[in-house]
C-alpha cells in the first residue's frame, strides 16, 4: 500500500516540473517575429552584420545571415568568430535572423546548428545555390538530385533542434515536379519556404527572370497555412508590392536588388533618399557600421559592397574605381579616402547644380541620377537586361579588383 502513493507522488512531482518549450511552428513563428515582409536574403560573403545593419535602417524587415558551411562552422571555433561574431543575432541591433547553413551532412548540420541556438530565430537550409563551388561540394541547389537526403538534413533540425528550421528552395521546369518537390520539404520539417523563382541552371549570363507564375502555382496548391517568401525580380520598391500580389505570398526577399541599393525595402516611404539613397550616405553609414564589427565577416565584405554601392557611380568617375580595387581587407585608412573622394565629388555635383535631382520613370525602367543607388542590370553579350549597351561589365570589375588585390 504504501508503494502506490510514492509511485503518484513521483507522477505529481512529474507534471508539475518544468518542460521544455515547443518551437514556434509555421504561422505561429511568422506571427511571433513580427509578420514581416521585407527580406534580406541569404548571400556569401554579402549579408553580413554591418549589411543586414545598414539594411534594416532601409525597410528590411528579417535578415538571413551569409551562408555558412556547416562541416566549418561546427568544427572551427576560429570559423565561428570570424563569421558569427557577439554581435551576431543580438536582440538589439541583429533581431530577427534566421542563420543559414549549407550542408549534405545531417550530423553535421545538427553539431553547427546547435552553436546559434538562442542567438537566431530559426536555422535555414540552403538548397538553392547553384554555383559551382556548391556542385563540386554537393550541397546547394545540387541537392535538388537526393531528395532523401535533403528530407533527413531538414528532418533532423526539426526532430534534435531547440529552434525552427527553414529552407530556401528553387524551381524546377516542370510545374508539377516543382510542387511535389516543395511539400517534399515542407513535409520533412521546414517552416517557411522561400522559393526562388528560377532553376538551378538560370545563373550568370543565363540568368533571366524569376518566374512568379511558378510561385503563385505553388502558393495555390500547398496547405494555405504554409508560410512562403518569394525572391527574385526585385528591381524598384514598387516591385515589392507587385510580387506579393502576383504571387499571393507573405513577404519578398531580395539579394542582388538589396545589394545595390538597400533603399530598395523602403516601401513605406517615397522620399528620393529613402528609395534611392546618395552614394556618399549610404557608403559613409556602410563603411562607419562595418569598420567597428567584431569578426572578419564586414572586413572580407567590404570591397565588394563599395562596388555595388557605387556601380552607377564609378562608370563615371573611373579614377576612384581604379583606386579601390589595390585596397587590402582591413585597409579602414584607405577605405576612409574612397568614402572621402566619393563625398567630395557628390558635393561638387550638388555645387554646380547641373543635373536634376529627380527619378524619371520611363515606364518599365526609371532614369536615376548616377550619384544615388539603383538596380544592376546584368550585363549579357554586351547588353544589360534593360536594353541598355554596357562597355564594361561591372561584375567583371568587381571580380578583377579582388583577384589583383589577393595576388598581391
């Protein structure tokens, strides 16, 4: 008799003890960071903390981190301070961020994961790279070739992980492929799908334009409690609000339009400066953020975002172009002259007064003074997407510099 009430006594002492949390699923996790619905993608090397900083000062509503390798991350203590730093994910300035991972291993997945938990709101899976450097590792959009690998590295994250996991996706050509594909991966765990509208084979010259109808099939046709980001084609802040309703999605998430111009998400506001910032601003609140970041993340970034800010800008004043380009990672004195030089000239255009300061709106493409951020165009045979004949290809002077600044 007296075995019984210290068998309930322990059933008691049972309930009545602390149990872990549940994760935030789907439209619950949407609703908890705040519904948003302007997103910076996930890009190497690009969004790191300094940019997803300057981003959020524009509009950007939620933040992936740089794609991290997995196998790196959770192995090297050394790979995690110089890409995750202590600023990383901090409430106060990095909230909310999902963290992306590539990986083609689960155990792998699961030991980096670990590392960025209570620091992020949700682990994303990266199976939309398509470059070559993710088909020679085998991860990235080439796992589109192992779907079962692919339902296990999710799986794992979302059965072993103390936070949600996400995945980011791109299409197939086949419509109904696409869509089994996608609840493939929702099936396997993932709590948003962002779904880039264009195949693993549409990169580099062969780019194109992302496919929305595609998005909006998958929108249609998936459970309509899935939360979905859409991403590609995001040129103008007016194309944020067409995306989402061409496509019936909860947010848009751009890379490329992001890195050119972080005024892109300014949908709320329809000043000049806040859609098409001054070069000068945006690159004196870039590099003043990037040059007090822990880390060596901002440091490796920030030739290449000095480029793409300033595209527009160094086809006219070629001679600051050419003096970027030697600049070594952590340089902060050289850097400082470029952010100096480009202020100077801004100044001296406003001085003289000779161009107006307005964005004539051609109809599907809008002239912007050269001296504000704006879209890239890519360049193909010689020809930008906007009809537009290129004499130098802005990429090509990107990859140049940095190939010549790591020789020497």
């Amino acid at each position: 008799m007296t075995i019984i009430p210290e068998v309930m006594s322990g059933v008691e002492q049972s309930s009545t003890s602390p149990e872990k949390p549940q994760k935030l699923q789907g439209r619950e996790l949407f609703k908890t960071i705040g519904c948003p619905k302007t997103i910076v993608a996930p890009m190497v090397d690009q969004s790191e903390l300094a940019w997803r900083i300057i981003s959020r000062r524009y509009g950007a509503e939620l933040c992936y981190t740089p794609m991290f390798h997995a196998r790196l991350f959770g192995e090297s203590e050394q790979y995690r301070k110089d890409q995750f730093n202590a600023l990383d994910g901090d409430p106060e300035v990095d909230r909310p961020l999902v963290v992306q991972f590539c990986a083609n291993d689960p155990q792998e997945l699961l030991t980096a994961a670990r590392h960025v938990v209570g620091r992020c709101d949700a682990v994303d899976l990266n199976i939309g790279c398509p470059q070559g450097i993710a088909r020679r590792g085998k991860y990235g959009a080439f796992l589109m070739d192992d779907w079962d690998l692919i339902y296990k590295l999710i799986n794992i994250l979302h059965t072993e992980l103390d936070i949600p996991v996400t995945a980011k996706i791109r299409i197939y050509e086949d419509r109904e492929k696409t869509l089994a594909y996608a609840k493939h991966v929702l099936s396997a765990g993932a709590q948003f799908l962002t779904v880039h509208g264009r195949t693993r084979e549409m990169k580099g010259q062969k780019t194109g334009l992302a496919d929305w109808s595609m998005i909006r099939y998958l929108r249609d046709n998936l459970p309509p409690d899935t939360v979905m980001f859409a991403n590609g084609n995001i040129l103008y802040p007016e194309d944020i609000g067409r995306c989402l309703e061409a496509t019936n999605t909860d947010a848009v998430m751009s890379a490329e339009g992001n890195l050119y111009n972080p005024g892109v998400f300014n949908t709320k506001k329809e000043q000049i400066d806040d859609q098409y910032p001054r070069v000068d601003k945006i690159l004196r609140e870039y590099f003043e953020v990037a040059k007090s970041t822990p880390g060596n993340a901002s440091k490796s970034a920030m030739k290449s975002h000095f480029f793409k800010v300033l595209r527009p800008f160094l086809a006219k004043h070629i001679d600051i172009r050419n003096q970027i380009g030697p600049i070594k990672k952590g340089q902060f004195e050289e850097y400082e002259k470029i952010v100096e030089m480009v202020e100077e000239r801004v100044a001296q255009i406003y001085e003289a007064g000779e161009e107006a300061d307005v964005v004539v709106d051609n109809g599907e493409y809008k002239e912007i003074p050269h001296w504000r951020c704006q879209p890239y165009f890519r360049v193909v045979n010689g020809v930008a997407s906007n009809g537009k004949r290129k004499e130098v290809d802005e990429e090509t002077i990107v990859e140049d510099a940095n190939k010549k600044s790591k020789a020497e």
